[in-house]
C-alpha cells in the first residue's frame, strides 16, 4: 500500500508529515512510501535522505490521487481532497470544531480521516500522541522566546559589578506545554512559579523545580483530566487572586486551554496595569481565542504601564518553529498509529480499537466525531459513538 506525504500548503508551516527516519520504518512495515519532491526541504530533511531510506520522491503533488494512505501535519487544503481516492486513509491534525468544511469534503469523498486533535490520551496510544509531542515544542519556544525579548538575565549573576537577581517567570497553565515552559525556564536559572486550575497538577509543577501558587480556590476540573469552563465568578476570583502574583512577575508566560471552547482570558487589562515596566507575557493561547486581554496571534502588542510598556507576545506556529525536532516528534507520531493499523503491509483500521474510533473524524465517508457532527448540525450518532 502506499503511503504519500505531500508538501505543507498552509503559508508558514514548516513542518513535514514524515521524516526520512519515518518512512524506513513505514517500509519496514511492508509500505511503499512517497515523498512529494522538496516536501521535506523547508525542515530540513533533503530528497537524498528520503532516498537512502528507500522512500521514492514524486515530481508532482497529483501523486495523491494513487495513494492509500496521505500524512501530514494540517489538514489537507481542499483541491488536495478533491484528488483522494475513495477508501483511502487521511493522518494529521483535524479540529472537529474549526475545519468543518474539510470534513465535509473528505466525507464526500468516502475517506477515513483519523485526527491528532481527537487521539485518546490513554497510555497504549503514548507514542502516537501528537498533541503531546507539538505542545512540548510549543512551551520550549515560548520561554526562549521570552528570554530573548526581556530586558533582563534570566539565571541570578554575581559579577565583580553587581550582583543580578534571577527573573521571575510565572507559567499558567500546567499541561504539556506548561509544564515544559517551566522546566526551560527553570534551566535557564530564572526562579519559576506557577497556577493550574487542576490541584492535580500541583505535584507535576513541582518535579519542575517551580512553586505551585495555591489561590486557595476551588479546583475545575473536568473529564479526562482536562480542565472544565470556569463561571464567570471563578474565573473573577482567580484574576483577583493572581493579580499580585503577575505584578511581581518579569514574565509571564499563559498555556491555558479547555477543550472544545475559546481559551479562557486568564489576564485581563485591569491586571496588566499594575505590572513592572518592561515585563513580558507570552501567550501560547493566543491563536485559540487568548488567554490574555488584546493578545493577537502572531503580533506584540505594548500595553502602557507606570514607567514603561508590557509587552504581550501572541504566538503563532510555535511548534514549525522548530521543524526539524517538531516534525521528528510528529513522524515517529504516525508512525506509531500506522503500526497499530498494519498487518503484512496491509493498512486496515479497525473502528473497534479504542484508538482507531477516538480519533475517526470521518470513517469510510461517516462523520462519526460528535463535536464535528454538532458543529455541522448533523443528528448524533447512537449512544457512546464519536465521543
Ligand atoms: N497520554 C496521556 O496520558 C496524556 C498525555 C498528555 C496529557 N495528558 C493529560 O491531559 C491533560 C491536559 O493536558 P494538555 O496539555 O493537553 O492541556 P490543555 O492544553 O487542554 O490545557 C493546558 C492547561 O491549562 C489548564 N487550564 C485550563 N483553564 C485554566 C485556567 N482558567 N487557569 C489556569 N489553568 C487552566 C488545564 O488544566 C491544563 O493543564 C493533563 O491532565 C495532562 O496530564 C495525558
């Protein structure tokens, strides 16, 4: 069967579906493998490497049309679907909420599309775990990226002029990329504090070598492990809570998510006015709705402080910012979900593997993710389906 990965469409995406490393294991499978040609370049993975791992490199983008089985990193732009053939297997982040339109049309097009955004977080499926391996690059950058912009060293320094104190950074937010955020930033030297709204999380932000903040509020934590939405007054209470702590902060640095709805705002104006000149916040939310007041997704924005500005970072394409690593993490992500599915080089997904049927977005030309169906106003599937 032949598994094609094609160059990234979307502007700025760096990343690749597949790595050379990748595609020898693909083949050892019993695969045949094809790169669109240059598809790798952008990440740094040359034709050359595709080769030597025995993987064929195909001049044109149409090549999709023959394949099996299609891995890349975003959804595929829509006159790539138009070309799938039907029965074949799509692989890649696909949000049940924001890319209907593609859904629609890979449901048309009669294809099982499995999505990332939807893989069961349950220990068996670790290793296919890509909302996992691209948030732990996203938390990484987000503190480089803030040590690069604050006016100040991060570790404490005792020089012959002076001593200088470490800075403080303040992470919120305790999943993948928080918890990563801290540990970064904690190499870096700087003295890191952290808040969750999951009190489960305290014991993890302290392995970090960070201070878990305990606001003396009300946990919120939801299925799965996963935070639930917080009522209006919670959420004003940890604002009050938190404003003492964001004004003694050099950085802050805001990772918090709830699944399926808008980032909530964590950091409202009211709060940035009693922050240090010359702070910096950087938030990893800021493409899914914000975690702070008037952060836009790929721009600084200054607020006026007493003194000075505060700089919000909105981030955008955290993880393509690290191709080389971000797409070797997300390879060997297919790559394990194409393990689980092949037998003798046969592809078959089993819609009774708990993995399998979590991350069906579309399976053989159904819409079976509940979230996709209720985006798109389609009937609920019979109880316990899609969800
Ligand atoms: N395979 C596995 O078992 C596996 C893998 C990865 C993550 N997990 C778990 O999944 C859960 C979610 O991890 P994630 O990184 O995807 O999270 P996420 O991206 O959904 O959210 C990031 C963090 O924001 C927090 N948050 C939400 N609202 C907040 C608020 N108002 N204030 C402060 N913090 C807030 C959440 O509790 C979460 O820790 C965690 O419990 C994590 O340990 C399990």
């Amino acid at each position: 069967m032949l598994v094609f990965v094609p160059a990234e469409t979307k502007t700025g995406e760096k990343r690749v579906g597949l790595t050379p490393e990748g595609a020898g294991k693909l083949i050892k499978l019993g695969l045949t493998v094809s790169i669109q040609d240059g598809a790798g370049l952008v990440s740094g993975y040359h034709n050359d490497e595709y080769k030597l791992a025995g993987a064929q490199i195909a001049d044109s983008a149409s090549a999709i049309s023959s394949a099996d089985v299609v891995a890349t990193v975003r959804p595929l732009a829509s006159e790539q679907i138009s070309q799938l053939k039907s029965g074949a297997l799509t692989i890649s982040f696909l949000s049940p909420t924001n890319d209907s339109e593609a859904i629609k049309a890979l449901a048309d097009k009669k294809v099982t599309s499995l999505s990332f955004d939807v893989l069961p977080r349950i220990s068996r499926a670790q290793s296919m775990d890509a909302l996992t391996s691209q948030a732990l690059c996203g938390g990484y950058r987000t503190v480089l990226i803030a040590a690069e912009r604050a006016p100040k060293f991060f570790p404490m320094l005792m020089t012959a002029a002076g001593t200088i104190p470490p800075a403080k950074v303040l992470v919120l937010g305790a999943g993948v990329a928080g918890l990563q955020a801290m540990a970064t930033a904690k190499r870096l030297g700087a003295v890191v504090s952290a808040y969750d709204v999951r009190a489960s999380s305290a014991d993890e932000v302290k392995s970090m070598g960070a201070t878990f903040l305990n606001l003396g509020l009300d946990e919120v934590e939801g299925a799965g492990g996963y935070a639930r939405e917080m009522t209006a007054e919670r959420a004003k209470a940890q604002q009050d809570a938190l404003k003492k702590f964001i004004s003694e902060s050099d950085v802050v640095i805001t990772t918090a998510a709830v699944p399926g709805r808008k980032a909530p705002t964590l950091i409202t104006s009211d709060m940035m006015s009693s922050m240090k000149p010359g702070a910096i916040i950087v938030d990893l939310a800021a493409e899914s709705g914000g975690n702070v007041d008037g952060s836009v997704a790929g721009q600084d924005v200054e607020v006026k402080v007493p003194g000075g500005v505060v700089t919000i970072i909105g981030c955008k394409d955290l993880a393509s910012q690290l191709a080389v690593h971000a797409s070797k993490l997300y390879s060997q992500n297919v790559v394990s979900l194409l393990t689980l599915m092949t037998n003798e080089g046969v592809v078959t997904p089993d819609y009774s593997d708990e993995v399998v049927q979590g991350s069906a977005v579309v399976f053989k030309g159904e819409i079976k993710n509940a979230m996709a169906r209720e985006t798109l106003n389609l009937p609920a599937l019979a109880t316990g389906e899609g969800e």
